[in-house]
C-alpha cells in the first residue's frame, strides 16, 4: 500500500498495486469485476474506492486513507475492549453487511 495525494486538492488517498503477473486471466477479470462493484457502494463503514488504473505491469486502486489503525492492535494495546465499544463496532459491521445483502452483494 502506498500514500498519495491529490495536487489540486491535497487530499490524501491510498493505492493499493497489484502485479499483473501474480494474478492468472480468471483472477484479473474476478479482480476487475470486483473493483467496479465497489466503486458503486457508498456506506459511511465501507472503503470508498476512488479510481481504478492499469498499466502493462499493475493494477492501481485508489481508495481514500483510512489511518484509525487495526482493531486487533487497539485490543492488544488496551489490553481489552469495553462492551459499549464492541456494540458500537458490531453496529457499524452489521450496518455495513446489511447495506451490502440489501444491494444483493455477499461479503465472504
């Protein structure tokens, strides 16, 4: 994952490269299929995926830079998580699946 920024605007973004190589045909069209899916969602609990490039060697997808960290991490570091958070992180993972089943997509 790399950082980038926007020039006009100055807003940061992350690119995700994918090495053509390391996909087979199959897996570069689930890949391409799966990003333009994306592109389409709009939930506050869901990566926005911004742009989608190529060229002869990668795959670009640009999303907007999440920096809140890994959950799991925020665990170790506290050494526990409080009930009322995990409600609250249950809410915005149950928010987000039911948002993706309602557009008759199935996370797995």
């Amino acid at each position: 994952m790399k950082k980038a920024e926007h020039k006009a605007s100055k807003v940061k973004y992350a690119v995700k490269l994918i090495k053509k190589t390391d996909l087979d045909e199959e897996e570069k069209e689930r890949m391409i299929n799966e990003v333009e899916l994306l592109k389409r969602l709009d939930h506050p609990n869901i990566i926005k995926v911004k742009e989608f490039y190529e060229d002869m060697k990668y795959f670009y997808i640009v999303t907007e830079l999440c920096t809140g960290g890994e959950l799991f991490d925020r665990i170790l570091e506290n050494g526990r998580l409080l009930e009322s958070d995990a409600a609250d992180i249950m809410k915005q993972i149950f928010s987000a699946v039911f948002y993706c089943h309602k557009n008759h997509i199935v996370h797995r």
